[in-house]
C-alpha cells in the first residue's frame, strides 16, 4: 500500500488549504498513491478562531475533500473542525474516498505545555477504523500519540497501520519525544504508524501563531518493529512510502505482545 504523507502549513483559511489539499492529492495520485495523509488543522491552522469554522463532514469543506478524493480514487484523511453540540468543536480527522466518508473526533485534547485546547475543543469518545482493499487502517490524532492503549486497542480492532495527523507543538526536546513516541507506539502495537505533521511554518517562510501548535515538521513512519521507515525535515514536503502490510503478521508472530498481554 503506498501512503503520501502531505507535510503542509495550514493556513486560517480553509479555501486556501482545500487548495493545498487539491494539489498535493494531485501529485500523490500521479505517483501512485492510494492514501493521502494530511495533518491535523488542515482545514484551519491553530490560532485560528475555530467556531465560525467548523463545518459537519457533509458540509461544503468535507464535501469539496471527498470529490478531491473521488476524482483521483484515493482515500484522503485530513484533519478538520466540526460543530459541537457544547459550543466548542471536536477536533476531526476526515477520511474519505475508496467507499469511505467519516470522521474520528480526537479522544485525548492537548492540555499540557502550557496549551488548554480543551478550552475551545470537546473530547470524542469513539475509536474509527476504516478499511482499504481489506486493510484495516485506524485513525489517531497528535496527543493521542502520548496514549497507549488507544494503539493496542485500533490493533484489537484489526489494524495493520495506524494514520495520524498531528500539529506538534513546539520547544525543548519536543522532536526528540516525537519520534520516540511514534515509534514505541508502533512497538505496542506492532503496527505501522503514519504521521503526519504541519511543516514548521519558519521554515516556508511564516510565522507560528502565538502559543498556538502549529508544527515542526518531520513527518515520521515507524514500522511495526518500531524502526523509522521514513521522515522528512522541518519543510514543506511529499513523503510517499510503500507499507509492507504482510511484515505486520510476521512481526506479531516474532513479538506476540498483544497475545502475551495479562492486563
């Protein structure tokens, strides 16, 4: 399965992003892919007032998604904002495309380094797993990266490989912990881990938006062992990596952690 990891820099405008989603699904599709993933604030980058934003996954931002996807038959996933019934809005991973059309609301919210997003974005509380040409890829989003179980669990749910889009935070050490995070989740779960960030924005040229997330690149997919399959740097970029999805049974038949566990 070839996977195009779409490193971008959202903007606070979604027609100018459903651009950045137009062309890059272009020229992943033109070279093989048949999975585009795109960061978490595709629609909008943080820093943005998300409210007046948000928009349900059959609205026009999602609709426009979905008919980018159709026309390239690609599954594209791409991180979004849409309504809650509270006032604040769920944080949204849209996948869409191949026969597919739903969204996973971030479970874990981003309440650390200072960073409230609980403050404007509502938790969800439901795992998604989607299927494409009988694989099963489950869905995650950036801090839910610190959360085991919610790995081993889209594992138990039949998950050869797990897509993420995240908008990571920046400061000390916090690359560092991205890829070790990446990495040991694919251990636990003896999955494929795809993650994709937002570029940071200094490196195409903008600025971050106060203390907002807002991305420091490096793209990361870490194989089922745990190794770093692939990982772009700090710009802008187009990562395409095949996934040896056979290699995810033969590494649980080596390491059978999720057989071996008793808790």
């Amino acid at each position: 399965m070839r996977v195009a990891l779409s490193q971008i820099t959202s903007t606070g405008s979604p027609v100018e992003n459903l651009g950045l989603v137009r062309s890059s699904v272009e020229r992943a599709a033109g070279e093989g892919a048949s999975v585009v993933l795109f960061p978490e604030a595709t629609m909008a980058c943080f820093g943005t007032s998300l409210a007046p934003l948000a928009e349900p996954i059959d609205g026009p931002w999602a609709t426009s998604v979905a008919e980018i996807a159709a026309e390239h038959d690609v599954l594209v996933v791409a991180g979004m904002f849409t309504p809650s019934p509270d006032g604040r809005v769920f944080n949204t991973l849209l996948a869409t495309g191949r026969g597919q059309h739903v969204g996973y609301d971030k479970i874990h919210l981003f309440d650390a380094f200072g960073f409230a997003e609980s403050r404007t974005v509502a938790p969800g509380s439901e795992l998604v797993t989607v299927t494409l040409d009988e694989a099963v890829l489950g869905l995650a989003t950036c801090y839910d990266i610190r959360f085991p179980e919610l790995f081993t669990r889209l594992a138990d749910r039949g998950a050869s490989a797990v897509l993420l889009g995240a908008s990571w935070g920046a400061g000390p050490g916090k690359l560092a912990q991205w890829e070790l995070l990446v990495r040991a989740r694919a251990l636990d779960s003896t999955c494929w881990v795809v993650a994709c960030g937002q570029a940071d924005p200094a490196a195409g040229g903008g600025t971050a938006h106060g203390r907002a997330p807002t991305g420091i690149g490096f793209s990361t997919v870490a194989d089922p062992s745990g190794e770093v399959a692939a990982q772009l740097g700090a710009d802008p970029d187009l990562l395409l990596v095949d996934l040896d999805l056979p290699l995810v049974e033969k590494t649980r038949a080596a390491i059978p952690v999720l057989a071996n566990r008793r808790l």
